[in-house]
C-alpha cells in the first residue's frame, strides 16, 4: 500500500509541475492547487494513521494515531484555500488589464506557419 500512495503522490505532484509550467494562469492556479494537494497527502502519510486507534493517548491503550499531521493538514487547507482565492482574484484583475490570461500578459506568437511563409 505504500507503494501505490507513494506513486499516487509521485502522480498528483508531477501533474501540479507540468500545470504551472504552462503559459496560462487557470492552468497556473490548478497546478498550484494539485500541489498543495500533494503536500497534505504527504504529510497525513508521514502521520502512521492507524485505523481505529485513538488520537488521544490512554494509559491502557498501545497505539494512538498522532495528531499533529492531521492539526498541520486543517491549517494547510484552510491556507491553500485563501491562496486559491487570491490567485484566481489576481488572475481576473490580470486578464481585465492586459486583455490575455497569457502569464506574461502578451500572447507569444507562433513559430513558423504554412509552407512558404515566414
């Protein structure tokens, strides 16, 4: 199971990369946001949840389920949740002022064209 978490976080990060690596500010925002998807994943994966054990420790119980990565987790959302706003209100505001959602805020012109042009 480790295996299967450790590529899916391998995925949703490579994914998030490949999103803000692009030249348009929605797909900047998304990848940003697949990112910090990844990141609260990793960090619940590096919390050992136990399932059915208690966040609390007891005397008599063996196993608890640490909650420092989940309390870390709720602050990150509610973080990445403000960014994510902000972002998109920037993005607006960038695309009312220079009329493209290029992250330059100038279209880049295409290379080359038909045949016998240049």
């Amino acid at each position: 199971m480790e295996l299967m978490v450790a590529i899916g976080l391998g995925v949703v990060t490579a994914c998030g990369l490949y999103l803000v690596l692009r030249g348009r500010t929605f797909p900047l925002v998304l990848g940003l946001s697949l990112i910090s998807y990844a990141v609260n994943l990793f960090i619940l994966a590096m919390g050992r949840l136990v399932p059915g054990a208690s966040p609390i420790i007891r005397q008599e119980a063996a196993g608890y389920a640490d909650p420092i990565p989940q309390a870390l987790v709720l602050t990150a959302i509610v973080i990445s949740f403000g960014m994510t706003g902000f972002l998109l209100a920037l993005a607006v505001r960038m695309r009312h002022q220079t009329g493209s959602d290029h992250v330059d805020g100038v279209e880049p012109k295409p290379v080359g064209g038909p045949a016998g042009q240049s």
